[in-house]
C-alpha cells in the first residue's frame, strides 16, 4: 500500500509541475539572448546569420534577438565562407577566414508543426540525428557534415546544420542546447 501512495504522490508531483522531468523542461531559469542557450567552449561565438563576402567584406555580429528564426554558431567572429563560393579580390581576405580549421553550426527554428524525419536516430533528450550520406559522400561537399540534427521542445523544432572538422565538439555544444526562460532584458 505505501508504494502505491508514494507512486501517486510522485505522479500528482510530476502533473503538478513540481519535479523536473528531464534536461529541457521543468522550472530551471535559463537565461539567453536567443530561444536556446548553449555551453560555448571558449573562442566559439553566437552571430546573426549573415551572407558570404562574396562582393564585400561582412562583419557577423554577435547581437541576436529571442525572435530571430536562425543564428550560427561558430569558432570565429569573422564570416567564414561556406558554400565553395571564394571571394572576388576586392574583399580584404583578413575579413573573412574559410572553413579550414573552422567549424560553424547554422541552428534554425523550425514551425512546430514540421515533422523530424522519421529515419532520426535518437540521441536523447528530445535530440536527434539524420543521416544525410555515408562518409565521404557528396553531401559533405564543401566541409558539411554528413548528419543533420534536431531538437524537439514543447515550442519548436530546432535544425542543425553542421560545417566543421571536430564532430565530438560539435556534438557536445548541440546538445547542451537549452530552452531560454529569461532573457536580459526580463531578467532585470
């Protein structure tokens, strides 16, 4: 009779929004610019997306707003070029750097009515992964990954797109990825 009680007990706590049930929900206060926060290691930044400096120099800037639909994030805050497109001789090459020792990860937040591919591979934690082709295929052409991820909130579906060399880094800060509940501004 006393685990059945405590079995309830547990079950009106967990409906009651009392305990937390796992990394993404739950009464945590994650403070952040953006929807998602994330554990950057040190010389990574958060830009607004920008476009490539094929014409003209491009400077990211690191001021994200919580309704923008996309960031990267990236070890530099230069524009890094992606895409195979180089740069015409006008634009000052110390203004950008490429792909080579760089690694840039494009999170968009997708409509929650999108659907996550249904051949994902589950990584936990409402994270997922889709495998785009095999090693070396033609979709890492131009230093992108050859899996796509997810994340699944109450909200919204997060894409992640992956351009980069360390893929365990990569890993790591997509899934330390969390849902903000307090920006600057209503942290004040």
């Amino acid at each position: 009779m006393k685990k059945v009680i405590l079995a309830l007990g547990l079950l009106l706590a967990v409906g009651g929004g009392c305990v937390s049930l796992g990394k993404l929900g739950g009464d945590k206060v994650v403070e952040g610019d953006w929807s998602l926060a994330f554990d950057l290691p040190s010389g990574w930044f958060m830009t607004a997306p920008y476009q490539s400096p094929n014409t003209e120099a491009v400077v990211p800037t690191q001021s994200v707003e919580k309704l923008d639909n996309e960031i990267y994030l990236q070890t530099t805050d230069k524009a890094i070029l992606t895409g195979g497109v180089g740069a015409e001789a006008s634009v000052p090459a110390d203004s950008y750097v490429t792909l080579e020792g760089n690694s840039q990860i494009r999170v968009s937040r997708l409509d929650p009515r999108r659907v996550v591919p249904s051949e994902a591979e589950d990584m936990g934690n409402g994270f997922s992964k889709v495998k785009l082709c095999d090693d070396g295929g033609e979709c890492e052409i131009y230093g992108h990954h050859n899996y796509d991820y997810y994340l699944e909130t109450e909200d919204a579906i997060y894409k992640f797109i992956v351009y980069g060399q360390d893929i365990n880094q990569i890993e790591d800060i997509i899934k330390s990825a969390e849902v903000v509940t307090a920006t600057d501004e209503s942290a004040e």
